[in-house]
C-alpha cells in the first residue's frame, strides 16, 4: 500500500515537474500551428502560460477560436494563470474550455483575472460534457472577470446519467467586474 502511495506521489511530482518546465508568460501568435491552448508552438516565446505568476496575451491573430482541454499527450486539462490580457485592437477571441473524457477542464485565475483593452467582447465558454463533469472557471484572490467580456457555462446532459454542467466560480475577494455571465439550463431525465 506504502508503495503505491510513493509511485502516486512520485508520477505526480514528476507531472508537475513537466508542466513547469515549458510554463511562462507568452503572446498568442498571429499564425499559431493550431488552436490548441497547451501546444507551446503557437505562443511567443515557445511556451505554455501555466502558473500563478504568469500572463497570457492575446493580440491579433488569424487562430481565434481556442481551445482548452484534454489532450491524450498532455493528460489532465487543468490550466492556472495570474491573467489572461487583450491588447488594444486584439482580435475577437472565444475561449473554450472542453472537457475530455475523463476530466473537466479548469481555468483557474490567481492575478488580475480578465484584462480586455481590445475594445471588442472577448467570449469564455465553459463546454458541457456529456461523459464526465463539465468545464470550470475559477477566479481566486482579488482576480476580476473584467469588462466587455461574456462567460458561458452551457447547462449539464443528465440524460445520460447525471454529469453536471459547467461553472464559474468566484472566490476569496475575486468579483465579475463588469463581465456578462450566462448560466445555460441543463437537460435531465426522470423529471417533468
């Protein structure tokens, strides 16, 4: 049992260990490869946002529809950022956070939260899952949704067997600001 316990701990440090090796704060690029969040290659320099110190920037960019979320060669879609900025003139991005099919894909905000100086809306989506619990977004400490930006949780699938929708949670002394949040109502079985 003792054993199990160290290799749990052992594949977790090393997890960890990985995930901090390419962290940092990085710009969206005008041409990324793909739009996926965790692949280093589309970011400037080469390298994930993933820490409470670090900042994700989003300019102008030919990819803006990003997604967040499980891949089977990154492992859990869990994602920790001090803030996500729009620079002046930044392009209409949507975020989406999708879940995998084991794991609900978190954002968490640890900063500032949401800074958008683009001048347009800038849209969070928070996806439903159908096989595990949905996306979550999690603002902490004094961290702000922000202004002239939409949330969206989509509502839960209980058709098929009691998965929850997603969420945006806001805890500490973390606010909405200014941002629009909308709550999709959610399917379910057995009810009228």
């Amino acid at each position: 049992m003792h054993s199990n316990i160290k290799r749990f701990a052992a594949a977790i440090a090393l997890v960890a260990s990985i995930c901090t090796l390419d962290a940092g704060s990085a710009t969206w690029n005008l041409n990324p490869v793909n739009n996926q969040w965790s692949k280093r290659q589309n970011w400037t320099p080469a390298t994930v946002p993933y820490g409470e110190t670090d900042v994700a920037t989003f300019g102008t960019s030919n990819v803006t529809d990003v997604m967040l979320g499980y891949l089977p060669d990154i492992g859990y879609p869990f994602n920790v950022v001090a803030e996500i900025v729009f620079t002046e003139g930044a392009s209409a991005y949507t975020i989406t956070l999708s879940p995998g099919l084991h794991y609900n894909t978190t954002l968490q905000f640890y900063g500032a939260g949401i800074t958008n100086n683009s001048g347009v809306v800038q849209n969070f989506v928070a996806a439903r899952s159908s096989t595990t619990n949905s996306g979550r977004i999690s603002f902490y400490e004094s961290a702000s949704a922000g202004e002239n930006v939409v949330i969206t949780d989509q509502g839960g699938n209980n058709t098929s067997g009691g998965e929850y929708g997603a969420l945006t949670e806001f805890w500490n002394n973390s606010s909405a600001g200014r941002a629009t949040l909308i709550k999709e109502g959610g399917l379910v079985r057995g009810t009228i």
